[in-house]
C-alpha cells in the first residue's frame, strides 16, 4: 500500500501545477476535486500496472477492461468503444487524464445543451452531423449487450430495434431518415 501511495504522490507532483491551474480554468472543477479526480485515475492506472513514465493514458483496449469491471454480466465491449471514442476528443487513440476531466466536467456540470452535445456526439459515430438508425440501432444494441442476457423482465430479441424506431418517431421532425443536432436537441429539451 505503501508503494501505490509513495507513486501516486511521485505522480501527482510530476503533474506540473500550471497543467492542473489550466485544467481548472476550462473545466468546471475545483483545484481540489482535480486532485482527488487525479488520485482517483493514478489508482486506476497503476491498478492495471500501466505506469510508463510520464504518460498516464489509458488506450481503448484498458478502457474496455475497465468498463468491463462495471458490467460482468454482459459484454459492455461495444459500448465502451463508442464512449471511448466520445472521451478521445482529439481521436490520438488514447484517453488522458485531461481527456477525462474535460468529459466529466461536461457530464457531472456542464449545462443541458453541453451534455446534450456530448450525447449527439456518442451517437453519431461517424462523425458527420447526424444519426442515422443505423448508428442508433449499433448503440441500442451495444447497450442490450452490456446489460447482458439475464435481466428481468426478460427482453425480446427486437427490443433495440423497436426503441430505434421510437427514438426516431419522436426526433426526426423533418421524416428525412436522419436525426440532427438541432432535431436531438429541440425534442430532448422537450
């Protein structure tokens, strides 16, 4: 105990405090909760023995690990790659710690339209501005999968298709087959 304490303190001085003092200012936490936010993703990282000098990153297939931690009962395999994906803003292929921070700012503070943003963001997996059933339908599936197959009350086969359908009865005003930003925003705010 004494050596995860003795490098996670090593760690958080090698965080330089003008990198922590930058943090703060665009995100919505305090210097203290950065700190603590930081203990916290130092546990995780040397948990998984993934200390390497000055990089504390976690790549996509550590993210996987992890979040399979959270869901034992189901494969959360996919899902994880979609939030990987929404967390690696700058798409390097890894989350830092800054990475982190800045989506958790969004999620635990951020006004409705950020986390609004964000979400649209998670599901429109390609990146080109809209949600097609497709890209909802991978999600939905994704979701089922990660819940696993032992819920109660058990679900039908075509549960995440009839929820696609539903999300888009309700979303796609204009009938074009797609969901856009301004659509996902005016009818979540509904």
């Amino acid at each position: 105990a004494d050596t995860v304490e003795d490098e996670m303190e090593m760690a958080t001085v090698r965080h330089r405090p003008e990198a922590l003092e930058l943090l703060e200012a665009q995100s919505k936490f305090t210097k203290k909760e950065l700190q603590i936010l930081y203990r916290v993703w130092m546990l995780f990282i040397s948990c998984l023995s993934l200390f390497s000098g000055f990089f504390f990153v976690v790549n996509e297939e550590t993210f996987k690990e992890i979040y399979s931690q959270f869901f034992p009962q189901g494969d959360s395999t996919t899902y994880a790659h979609f939030l990987f994906n929404a967390f690696d803003t700058d798409h390097n292929g890894s989350v830092s710690f800054e990475d982190f921070v800045m989506g958790l700012s969004i999620l635990l503070r951020g006004t409705v339209q950020e986390k609004l943003n964000w979400a649209f963001n998670l599901y429109d997996i390609n990146k080109d501005g809209y949600i097609t059933k497709e890209e909802m339908l991978d999600i939905m599936k994704a979701i089922y999968d990660m819940m696993g197959k032992c819920t109660y009350p058990v679900l039908k086969e075509d549960a995440p298709r009839q929820h696609v359908e539903t999300f888009f009865q309700k979303m796609d005003k204009n009938k074009d087959g797609v969901v856009t930003i301004d659509e996902f925003i005016e009818s979540c705010q509904k």
